[in-house]
C-alpha cells in the first residue's frame, strides 16, 4: 500500500476516535463572520481587525464581544477545533505562533505593558466550546494562576508531567518550551507528546508567557483532559481572566464565555 492511502487511513481513524458532543445551535456563528467580515478583496471590515491570506498564514483576527482585552486567532479556512485531523499534517501553520503575535492587540487595548507571564493564549476542547471554529482566545492569564505558576516554577521541565497544584480545581500536566518565540507548534507537542492523535479531542491546551529562574524567555504549556465525572469539560479558558484583574485591578473575572 502507498503511503497516501495509509496517512488517509490514519487520519480518517483519528477523526472516528477524536469524540466530540453534537454542535449546539449557531455553532457557525464565527464561521460566518470570517466569510462576512474577513473573506473577499476589500480587506478586513466589520469585527475583522487583520487577514493573513497567504501560503504560511491563513488567519484571521477579530475583536471578542465579551472583555475589553480579548481577542480570537482563527484559520481563514473551515477547520472546527482542536480534534481536526488536519492540523496534524506537515506545513499546517502555526496558529499557536500567530496569536502570540496577536497579544500585542490586547497590550494595545490594556494601555499599558502587557509581562509576558501575563499574555495567554487558550484553545478549548470541543467539550468546552459553544462554536465549532477554532478558535484561540488571547487575553490575561488570572492572577491566581499567575501565582500559581510562579510558585511551581522550579517543577516546571522540558516534559510534560503532571502540574502539582490543580489550576481551578482541576488537574492539569505541564512543560516549559524556551525561546522568546513559539517556533515549535504546541498542537503537535499535545498531540504526539501527550495526548496520542486519536485521543487529543478530549484535550484543551492553554500556552503562556514564562521566564526561567535566570530570566530567559520562553513559554509554559498546560494542558487538561475531559472528565466528566469530576465536571472538567477541558476548556482551559477557565485560567483566563477577561477582565484582566492582575493589571487592571478588577475585583472580579467577567463570567467565561467560550
């Protein structure tokens, strides 16, 4: 057998194994923003903020409706979440690096420096999420998580291990990527490292900013698997804070909204 029959087998069997709960209604209401606001030769309008249509970047960032700060990195292209096969194929773009990019956005619209162990980026399980567009929410990590990651930064390793707190009451495994930017795609990392490809469906990935003890630049992966028993349905937005409270004061994050 050739080796495109075989990767077609492969990925078809991904897709069966990947679970996912039936879409709830106006599951495209994000899909038809991007065919109404970003697609078409009159660039961005409307809540599209930037249209990246080339071979490297197909993405798209528009404004979210809920929090002053948060902002959606999508793929200009119908890709519904985490559990698509696709995006493990080679030359699939990283669209993990593309909204880290994007937290300038957020920086820009705080007024004021955004720290780097601050900045956020979250993609939910389809467990997790009401749309089936992928979708990756740039915003503030909370201030609890904040300290929390600061404390165990010691533990953190270049393998992913289970983090010893839980983060919001629910456990999640944790590795640390050095380098100032995300050359390594974090998707690729849950799904080969961790979760196993046919299982990464019932996985949600957050990725943040972090320094090592000797101040070298790099980033922090957290990853949570649905449980239904224990009420997690792998949405790592829940360590996200829409309201920003760590640099805003806000008493209070605003309700989540996935």
């Amino acid at each position: 057998m050739s080796l495109r029959p075989l990767l077609l087998l492969s990925l078809t069997t991904l897709a069966a194994c990947a679970s996912a709960p039936p879409p709830p209604a106006h599951s495209d209401a994000l899909w038809r923003l991007i065919e109404r606001d970003c697609e078409g030769g009159d660039g961005p309008r409307g809540a599209c903020l930037q249209v990246q249509p080339g071979a490297d970047r197909r993405d798209v960032l528009v404004k979210d409706l809920h929090g002053d700060y948060q902002f959606l990195l999508m793929p200009l292209d119908k890709v519904s979440g985490i559990e698509s096969p696709g995006l493990y194929r080679k030359g699939v773009p990283n669209y993990f690096a593309a909204a880290w990019q994007a937290r300038s956005h957020t920086q820009q619209a705080l007024g004021q420096p955004l720290p780097r162990d601050v900045a956020s980026l979250a993609l939910n399980s389809p467990h997790g999420r009401s749309q089936h567009q992928l979708h990756i929410h740039v915003d503030c990590l909370r201030a609890d998580v904040v300290q929390a990651l600061d404390a165990q930064r010691a533990v953190l390793g270049p393998q992913w291990a289970p983090l010893p707190v839980p983060l919001r009451g629910h456990p999640y495994q944790a590795r640390v990527l050095p380098g100032a930017e995300l050359t390594a795609n974090p998707l690729n990392l849950l799904a080969f490292d961790l979760s196993g490809p046919a299982d990464v469906g019932n996985w949600s990935l957050l990725v943040a900013g972090h320094r090592d003890a000797h101040g070298a630049p790099g980033f922090v992966l957290l990853a949570t698997r649905l449980d239904t028993a224990t009420g997690n349905d792998a949405s790592a937005e829940e360590l996200q804070d829409h309201a920003c409270g760590v640099l805003t004061g806000a008493g209070s994050a605003l309700e989540r909204v996935r």
